[in-house]
C-alpha cells in the first residue's frame, strides 16, 4: 500500500515539475522581447 502511495506522489511531483518548467519557459520568451535604452553615460 505504501509503494503505491509513495510511486503516485512521485508520478504526480514528476507531472508537476514539468508543468512549472514548461510555464517558466513562457514567460522568460516574453522578457527577451523587452530591450529597455541604455543610457549616454553607460554606452561609452
């Protein structure tokens, strides 16, 4: 009974793990869209 218990939590940490990646993958595109202008003094 423990095994088994044990086997659908990790199954379900698996599932959940690769949810959260796929989520961060998302958002970080959409920071690389964004180039704020970089100031005079700091060009040089």
């Amino acid at each position: 009974m423990f095994k088994r218990l044990q086997n659908f939590m990790l199954v379900n940490l698996g599932v959940m793990l690769i949810v959260v990646a796929g989520l961060g993958l998302d958002s970080r595109c959409m920071w690389t869209m964004y180039e704020p202008d970089i100031p005079e003094c700091l060009k040089r």
